[in-house]
C-alpha cells in the first residue's frame, strides 16, 4: 500500500511541476514580430511570443545568387543555412520587434582598382582590382640596405617578412573604394666616393 502511496504522490508532483511551468509559460506576456510583409517566407512563424522565448524561424524563399541579411529592430541577426532553408535564431525581448530582411545579388561585383603609383612591378603577385572585402597580400622582393615605408590612402602600414626573408609581405582589407598604394624606399648605404 505504501508503495502506490509514493507512486500516486510522485505522480501528482510531476503533474503540478508541469501544469505550473505550462502555467507559467502560457501566462508570460506575448510580443508581436512584424515580419514587414514577408511572414509566409517563413514556415511556421507566429504573429507573436512570449518574452524570453527562444524563436528558431526557418527562411524557405532562397534564391540562387543571392546574398540574404537579416535584421531584429534594425540590429544584424546570425543565421545559418541548412537543408530545410535560413535559420535565424533569437530570443524574444519584452517589446514588440521588427524582422527585416535585405537581399542583394551577388553576381554584381564591384571592383575596385589598386594604384601603385607605377611601382606595380615591384610586387610579385600584384593584380590591377579587388572586390571590397578581399584580403590583399602582396609580395615584394627586398634588397639589403634599403628601407621600405609603406602606405595606403597616405596611411603607414607595415610589412613584415616571409619565414624564408625572401619577401617582404604587404597585407589589407580592400575597401570599398580605389587605393592608392605608395611605397617610399631609402638606401641605408653611406653614399660612395
């Protein structure tokens, strides 16, 4: 008799301890997310969840070519792509919000040019444009006794060497703009007779 004593109390526990965190859950107050007209992109999208929710949105209406950001009230979201589409994951604040999303085509690349103020020569692996965003590493054969100064847009930026010391190494984030890459050269050799 005991035993189905503690069976029937262990089991009326385990009933309040999920009514109350059903309770709890459902009595949370609810914030509407205004999609901006794009909810049916979304599959099973609410109009609105409670605050400290976890929301997982799934995003299906990808197309090919296309760059996809994302965006709560104005702040850039994560995401991920997976087979069933975008995820974008986050928690529901204690306010209303509003999910964005901006698209562009990533088949129209922008280049921009590299000015090397007729020094282009001296690099071994030098191309005339990068899109913005490209990490830009040029190598430059050194000489001894010389000094090199570098700059872009008439900043100073520095060089460092390969392991080997073969090279000197010059690196950058291409902007979004045209550069211009200026190196300034002083020989430390005394000057002769």
């Amino acid at each position: 008799m005991k035993r189905r004593h503690i069976r029937t109390v262990i089991l009326a526990v385990l009933v309040l301890m999920i009514s109350g965190s059903f309770l709890l859950t459902s009595c949370r107050k609810r914030y509407k997310v205004d999609y901006c007209g794009r909810k049916a992109s979304f599959k099973h999208a609410r109009n609105s969840y409670p605050a400290g929710a976890n929301v997982r949105l799934v995003y299906y209406m990808i197309a090919t070519d296309t760059d996809y950001y994302f965006y709560l009230d104005d702040e850039p979201l994560n995401y991920r792509l997976e087979s069933e589409g975008i995820i974008i994951e986050f928690t529901m604040p204690d306010h209303d919000v509003t999910l964005s999303i901006d698209h562009k085509n990533s088949m129209d690349v922008v280049y921009h040019k590299v000015d090397y103020c007729n020094q282009q020569s001296w690099y071994e692996n030098a191309e005339d444009q990068y899109t913005a965003g490209d990490k830009v590493t040029l190598l430059m054969d050194w000489g001894t006794d010389t000094s090199y100064q570098f700059y872009l847009d008439g900043e100073k930026i520095e060089a460092i060497f390969t392991d080997d010391e073969r090279y000197l190494v010059i690196e950058f984030i291409m902007p979004d703009k045209d550069v211009k890459l200026f190196c300034e050269v002083e020989s430390l050799s005394p000057p002769g007779p």
